[in-house]
C-alpha cells in the first residue's frame, strides 16, 4: 500500500482540508474535484502570460551536442525494438567485424565507432543481407544501393549477373539439404560454395571488407563536402544530394555560398540545427523536405548515435545493457524506460488515489477547453461505478505529466490554425482496480504493468488535425520529454522527467491563473 504517514504536526486546517475532500469524495454520484490551492490572483499591473511564446526546449545555437544527445535517447526505441533476432545477437553478429571495421577506418579519419555503428543500424552484422531480398535493393554489410556503388564508390557491381546467382544460389542450398546420395550432396555443398565466391567478385557489394571501404569512402567523400562529421553521417541515408537541398531550404531566402561546405561554416549548421529548428511553424519548407524524405531518414543520426551507446554498453556495462533491453521492449514504446515500475509503483486502489490528491501528487484536470486546449472526453472514469469510486478520481495527473499536455495543448492549437478544436483528452490516471475492469472490456487494455497507474500517461483522442499532433509528439520524443505510440484511434504517452521543463506553463496557467496574452 502507497499510503503516507500523515504528518505529526499538521495543522487544524490542513486537517479540516482533508476531511472535506474525503467526504465529498465518498458520496453518491460524481461529485466535484478535490478543491485546489485558493487562486492567487495576479496583481493589477502583473503582465499577461505569453503562452505561445513558451518554447523552453527550442534549438539554441552551442547545445547542438545536447540536442544530439536527446535525440539518440529519444529515437533509441526503435533500434531496440527492430534488432533482427534481438539486441544481443545483433551486438554479437557486429562485433565481430569489429577488427575489419578498424582497418577499413585506419589512416582515413573516420571514427571507427561511427563505422560500427552503422554495420549495426544498416545491417546488424549480415554481409549477405538485402533489403528488399535481391541484389536491385540496398545490399551487404553497409546496404550499399547498385547505383551509389558503381557510379559513386567505384565498387564493382554486375547487377544482371548478382541477380542470376540470387536466383541460383536458394536452389543449390536446398539441393545440399535434400541430396540423400553423398556424392550429391558433396557436389550441392560445393555449387553453392562457388557461387557465393563469385557473388563475391561481380557484386563487391557482398564482400565485407570492400563494403566497409566504400562506406569510409562514402563519409570522407561527405565530410569533405560538408565539413562535419554528424552531417556526413546524416547524408549517409539520405544521400548527398538530398542533405544539400535541405540545407539549401534552411538558408533561403539567405544567399548560400559558393559551395555547401562554405555554407555550413557561414552558418554554423549543424544537423541538430537543421532538424531541431525546423517545424510546420519555423523553416516549414525545411521540414515539409525532411517530412518527404520519411522518418528513417530524418532520424536517422539519431538511431547510430543509439547503436553506438548500445554497442559501448556490450564493451563496459552488459549488465546496464541487459536491464535497458528489458525496458525498451516490454512495450511497444520506451515508456517503461522513462518511468520504470520499480520507481513508480502503480496506485493500489481508490485509497492509494485519495492519498495522491490529498498530497497534491496528483493534481485535478482542470476542464476549461479554451483556456487549455483541451477538453475532458465524456467517457473517461466511465468504469468507476464497477470499483464502487466515483468517476472524478480517474481525472487527474502528476504535475509533470498535466504540463506536457498544457504544452502540447497550446502547441497544436497554433500549428492546427483554422482546423483548431480543443483536444479531447479520453484517459489519465487509474488504479490497479479500475485497470482490471479495463482488461475485461477492452481487448488493447495491457495485461501487464500500465503507465496510467502511475499519473504519468495521457490518451488523446486522433484530432482533425492529425499530422500536427504527430508532429508534436515526434518532436517530444526527440527531445527526450515523452514516448507515444499511435493507438487505432488514440495517441497514447508517457511523460518522463524532462517535462519537468514545462512545469513553469503550469504554474502561470493553473496555479497562478495568470490571464493569457493569446488566448
């Protein structure tokens, strides 16, 4: 039970306070919230508060390490949760290239690391791979495209030839396995041998060392032309030529320079620049670019800067390793990472809720749709007559966590414009009890342990508007803030401990009630 002590020395009032709540708490019906803090009214000349002015995670230029940072953590899920065969085996299928890694980098100024790193991201250490199952795809160790390495790496590639062994090489392994007559089976194994050496030698693609070479090839190439390490990474997925555009895009309607690198210094972009100060309200040409070219590629600094923390951790701390794995993929977002079980423990029951509001932990969803942006949907706490509890306990948050939605609130309301309606925000808090009643009604309910019982997730409705609030939460991820899964007609998220950096929009909103300078 997650009942506190009652304080010793509390006051009359603050027990007369309680005992109010409890009563109104437990009679019939839905009664009110739990009365809050007396507004403290703001002084006659206090300013407005500029709510669509409060950005405290906006791009700021120097902390483009930092936003790097945020952004591996952020994006780590999804390396975690797409290794082929589980994290472990593609740690162990990557290392082992690790001495070949290091001679392909050797002398060229490439971060052996960096390298790894990606034969962990393109491929998880399977120099046969393809990515569409034939050679005409991005293919081996570093899942080189046919027309990248031909014209740009000069690596030889004969795709007619790759594709007729393709062809050929299933059957001659299946003939190995079926053979029963030895001399066949021999003569099978040795076919398949010889075809695996020539694919070798037509397409250089499959050969592990010589795809490693032009991958450092690749990068130097890039560096060279952008002046940075994490944009020559960037354009590894995008291509060159892309990357160039995107910044083009950023400049305009600034005069570039006379070549990208020139550019770059001119204006010290860096990736977390180009991505971080981009959004359908800053730079929105930029982003609509990097929106066209898809998430794996906008995010794709972010998932080998992941795999290089995921292959420092196999190197120094695999037991560190082995609890992040755990965490990352028990559901299908990192929430549990964010807000793990064993530092918060789930609410018991309606006394445990009690307690919470009483302790000003949890706090009250305030349900004023224009001031907030939000709107309180009519079905949430709809279960709470089956624990015997009345319907206004299931709607409340932690601090931390109402912040986030006041933020993305406000946020979607500027990017949504004309289409703007509040959101409708359908669940919050629970209770151990009220999750096993959601269980027995609700086939997407987790059978396992639920954020909701924590205070810390929030549902909201798939807005009008869609596209602007997956931006949002794209960008909260990125940033490290929340992890959020698109549910068939929700979007539910966790907020973690860096939306502590919105708790000042609360205070000004809900506890101040200070008037807003945009409504």
């Amino acid at each position: 039970m997650r009942r506190r002590a009652a304080l010793a020395a509390a006051g009359a009032l603050v027990v007369l306070a309680a005992v109010t709540i409890a009563v109104a708490l437990l009679r019939e019906g839905d009664p009110p919230p739990p009365p809050e803090k007396p507004a403290t009214k703001p002084k006659p000349d206090a300013p407005p508060y500029d709510a669509a002015g409060f950005r405290p995670l906006a791009y700021q230029d120097g902390f483009a390490t930092d936003f790097l940072a945020r952004g591996s953590r952020g994006m780590a899920h999804i390396v975690y949760a797409l290794s082929p065969g589980g994290v472990e085996r593609s740690v162990a299928r990557t290392t082992r290239w690790r001495e070949e890694v290091e001679r392909a980098a050797a002398g060229s100024g490439v971060d052996p690391n960096d390298l790894e790193s990606m034969v962990f991201l393109e491929s998880a250490g399977r120099p046969t791979v393809m990515a569409d199952g034939t050679p005409n795809s991005a293919t081996g160790l570093m899942q080189i495209l046919p027309s990248t390495a031909s014209t740009l790496l000069g690596m030889r590639v004969d795709l007619a030839r790759s594709l007729e062994i393709n062809r050929e090489l299933p059957r001659a392994r299946l003939r190995a396995e079926i053979a029963r007559k030895r001399k066949r089976r021999r003569e099978a194994r040795r076919l398949a041998a010889r075809l695996v050496r020539e694919r070798r030698r037509v397409d250089e693609r499959f050969d592990p060392q010589k795809a490693l070479a032009g991958a450092v090839r690749y990068l130097t190439a890039a560096e060279r032309r952008f002046g940075r390490r994490d944009l020559a990474i960037a354009s590894y997925h995008m291509g060159i030529g892309n990357l160039e555009s995107v910044i083009e895009r950023y400049v305009a309607p600034r005069r570039p320079a006379r070549t990208t690198r020139a550019t770059v210094a001119r204006y010290g972009l860096s990736w977390a620049q180009l991505y971080y100060d981009s959004s359908p309200t800053r730079n929105p040409r930029t982003w609509r670019l990097l929106t066209e070219l898809g998430d794996e590629t906008r995010h794709y600094l972010f998932k080998v800067l992941a795999a290089r923390e995921i292959l420092r951790l196999a190197r120094e701390d695999p037991e560190e390793l082995e609890r992040v794995i755990a965490l990352q993929t028990e559901k299908a977002s990192a929430e549990e990472l964010l807000r793990p079980e064993s530092r918060h423990p789930p609410y018991e029951d309606g006394r445990d809720l009690r307690e919470a509001y009483e302790d000003e932990e949890l706090v009250p969803l305030p349900d004023e749709p224009r001031r907030f942006g939000y709107r309180i949907g009519a079905g949430m706490g709809s279960l709470a007559r089956r624990v015997d509890q009345p319907r206004i306990l299931y709607r409340g948050l932690r601090r931390e966590a109402l912040a986030c939605l006041l933020y993305i609130a406000k946020e979607y309301r500027l990017i949504a414009g004309k289409a703007w309606r509040p959101l409708k925000v359908t669940s919050t808090v629970r209770d151990l009890p009220y999750q096993q009643e959601l269980i027995a009604t609700n086939v997407q309910a987790t059978r396992e342990f639920s954020l909701h019982t924590t205070g810390f997730a929030i549902d909201i409705a798939k807005p009008r508007a869609a596209d602007g609030l997956r931006f949002l939460l794209e960008r909260l991820q990125a940033l490290d803030v929340i992890a959020w899964v698109e549910e068939p007609g929700a979007f539910h998220l966790t907020a973690g401990r860096e939306a502590r950096a919105f708790l000042p929009l609360y205070e000004a909103l809900v506890e101040d009630r200070r008037p807003l300078l945009h409504p």
